[in-house]
C-alpha cells in the first residue's frame, strides 16, 4: 500500500484477495479495487459520501459471490 492510502476493506477467497483502497488525487479522492493488487475497478469522486457507497456496492457484490470479510489489521 502506497504512502496516503487507505485500506477500507479486504476480502478473500481460494487464497486471493480483493482490496479497496483510497488515495488522493487532484479533484477529490480515487478508489481502487485491487484483485491480488492488480486494478479491477476504479472510480475517482470528490464526494466522499460518492466513492464510499460505491466501493461499498463493489464490496456486497463480491460477498454475495463468496467471498469473506477479513479483519483489516
């Protein structure tokens, strides 16, 4: 994880995982969806409220497919 990111969640499944992460950028905040910490989806928004429940919205779909919540450490 980069310097400025913030881990909002971690799933796994089979011995993979899927990660959300935030990083700043020039008009608000990126989030990152990283399967094995290569991207699957990205959204910049420069409403937090915006990126949240979108990476939320990412994260009940995976969950719905099997994949389990880890604790972030």
């Amino acid at each position: 994880m980069g310097s400025g990111q913030i881990l909002h969640w971690t799933l796994c499944h089979a011995n993979r995982r899927l990660t959300c992460v935030e990083s700043p950028a020039a008009s608000g905040s990126e989030y990152a969806v990283l399967y094995d910490g290569l991207p699957v989806a990205t959204r910049v928004s420069s409403a937090d409220q915006d990126g949240a429940a979108w990476a939320e919205e990412i994260r009940s779909a995976w969950e719905s497919a099997g994949w389990m919540s880890i604790p972030s450490r």
